[in-house]
C-alpha cells in the first residue's frame, strides 16, 4: 500500500515526490523572497477570499475551527490562554493608566 501511495505521488519526471518538490520550491521561493513579499501575497489572498465569500463562509470556518481546537486541547489549554489574556489585558490598563496620567501631569505644568 504505501509502494502505491509514493507512486502516485511521483511528478511526471519520476524523479521525486509532489511533496519533495513543494517542499524544494518552497525553499527556493523563500530564499528569493523577504517578508513583505509574504505579507503582500496574503493580503491579495485574504482580499480575494473577502470578495469571494460572505459572512457564513467565516463562520462556518470559525466554528470549525473552534471545534477543532476543543477536540485537540483540553481544560487546562483554556485556563491557561484565559490566564495569559488576563495578563496582558492587566498590562494593558495599567501601560494606558499611567499614560493618561503622565499627560495629566503634563497638560497641568503647562499651564503653571
């Protein structure tokens, strides 16, 4: 069986796999190309798909994919991501308290 499956694989040449090709262009794009390259195809990607498809199409994958996250993570996965959220959104206030207090502070000597 598996005989069978590296056979189908094969490109035409029969010189290597689909995946080893994929695999070796791949790499070869990434040595021609930087990162706005990468940032630049995903944008047109994510527009196309945005003209493509509507509001159920993202739900459906977001459903989809929240299953598939629930079915591959347990409780403690959860706890944890709830936990690290927490933090940051505790870092966050207190970065934006001290800002608007700081210009506060600011805005008063201005006027002394």
């Amino acid at each position: 069986m598996a005989n069978k499956q590296n056979n189908r694989n094969r490109n035409n040449n029969e010189n290597m796999t689909v995946e080893e090709a994929g695999r070796k262009g791949g790499e070869a794009t990434s040595k021609n190309h930087d990162r706005d390259f990468y940032e630049e195809i995903g944008r047109k990607g994510g527009e196309a798909t945005s003209k493509n498809h509507g509001h159920e199409f993202y739900q459906e994958i977001g459903q989809k994919g929240g299953e598939a996250t629930a079915d591959n993570h347990g409780e403690e996965f959860y706890e944890e991501i709830g936990r690290k959220g927490g933090e940051a959104r505790s870092k966050q206030r207190s970065t934006n308290t001290n800002s608007n207090q700081n210009r506060r502070s600011n805005n008063n000597r201005s006027f002394r």
